[in-house]
C-alpha cells in the first residue's frame, strides 16, 4: 500500500529485534547524514507478497532499510498448487535523501526457513537497479536437500562497482526478488519441500545496507 514511511520508535523496536550477525557492516561505509530520509512505497507487487504483506522501514540513523514479509513462501510437493513453485516480489521505491547527498545499497541482508527433501533444491534470486539507469546488480543463492533449517543470503557489492543514485535527481529504486524450489530426483507425491522468507518465531527483515557519499556541489552562476 502507498504510503511515505518516516522514522519513528516502532522502527527503532523493529530494527532491535533483528541479530547483529545478520547485519553486514561493509568499512568503506560513509558517515551517513544526520537528516531524515523518506522512503514512499510505490508499488509492491508479486505472488511473494500480497496486498497488505511486506512493509518498509527505515533505520534512525540512516545506514539501513528493512523489507518485512509475511507470506513470502515457494513450495513443491503435496499440497502445492502448480505454481507454487516459484514466488517473485517486485518493490518499487522512491527514496528521498537529505539534500547535498547520495546513496548506494552496499550489502543485503536475506533470511528465513527452509525444509527440502533429500534431491530437492531451491534457490533465492535478487536484482537491483535504479529507474533509467542500465546499470543491475544480480544475485543468486542456491540450498540442496536434505535440508532443514533457517537459512541466510548476503548480496555484497565491492566498493568499485557500487551503483550510487544520481545527484539532485530522485530514481525510485527497484528490487525484484524470487524464491524458487526444484522438486529434482525427491518424489513430490510422498513429500513437500519449501523455502520461505520467514521464519518459524514470526516475520524476518530483510535489510539493505545504504552506503553514503556528499554529491559535488553545484557552482553558482
């Protein structure tokens, strides 16, 4: 749903409860400005997160963002509908940054649960890119059966390639992400498999590490 989404203490509560081993902290972050950035959701669409199912949310002091599903889940096997293997969202985001500066998403941050009979496999994707700009950056991760357990995802961009927004200009920026499960040599008939972006003690963030740099400044006429 649309909607402009401001810091507040339910985000600071929101960003405690998430493990600090499951938050990169890449060294060549900048100083992050002391202002307040804005994100408004735009759009949020995909068979991964219905109307109503994932929400945005900004840390106080600007360095991060969080992405929260709830029905965000890819299966096969008994139960499954034949499209239920494959699970997609779609965010798109306008991201309003105090001004003289810009940003770049440095790392991100994915976790969850996932149950994958012996043969099975899944696999989590993601995209980023900036609106206009043909500049993506693609990540893929992949789990074998058997398995049983949370499992975890980091999408690290090196400092030299980061994508950084342009100066003065507002890009909404997008990210396309997919869950996927293979039934492979495991009999779908006698089991189920499934990779989800949750968890079983409730709903996961999914965090993006904001790396930050002062635009150059414009000179008078």
């Amino acid at each position: 749903m649309p909607g402009a989404l401001v810091i507040g203490s339910a985000v600071v509560a929101l960003l405690t409860t998430t493990p600090s081993s499951h938050i990169a902290t890449p060294p060549y972050f900048l100083d992050a400005p002391t202002d307040r950035m804005v994100i408004e959701v735009v759009t949020v669409n995909g068979s991964g997160c219905p109307a109503g199912t994932a929400a945005v949310a900004v840390s106080e002091d600007n360095t991060a963002f969080t992405v929260t599903y709830s029905e965000y889940l890819a299966q096969v096997g008994i139960g499954a509908g034949p499209t239920d293997f494959r699970k997609n969202c779609q965010l798109n985001l306008a991201i309003r940054v105090p001004q003289g500066f810009t940003y770049a998403v440095a790392s991100v941050d994915y976790r969850g649960y996932a149950y994958l009979a012996e043969g099975a496999s899944a696999t989590q994707r993601a995209q980023y890119y900036f609106q206009g700009s043909p500049e993506t950056d693609q990540f893929t991760h992949t789990f074998a059966g058997a398995y049983d357990d949370n499992w975890a995802a980091n999408d690290v961009t090196d400092i030299e390639a980061l994508v950084w927004a342009p100066c003065g200009e507002l890009r909404n920026f997008n990210v396309n992400t997919e869950l996927r499960v293979g039934a492979g040599t495991s009999n779908p008939q006698e089991t189920t498999s499934f990779i989800a972006m949750d968890s079983t003690d409730g709903d996961v963030n999914t965090t993006y590490q904001l790396a930050w740099k002062e635009c150059p400044e414009v000179p008078e006429d």
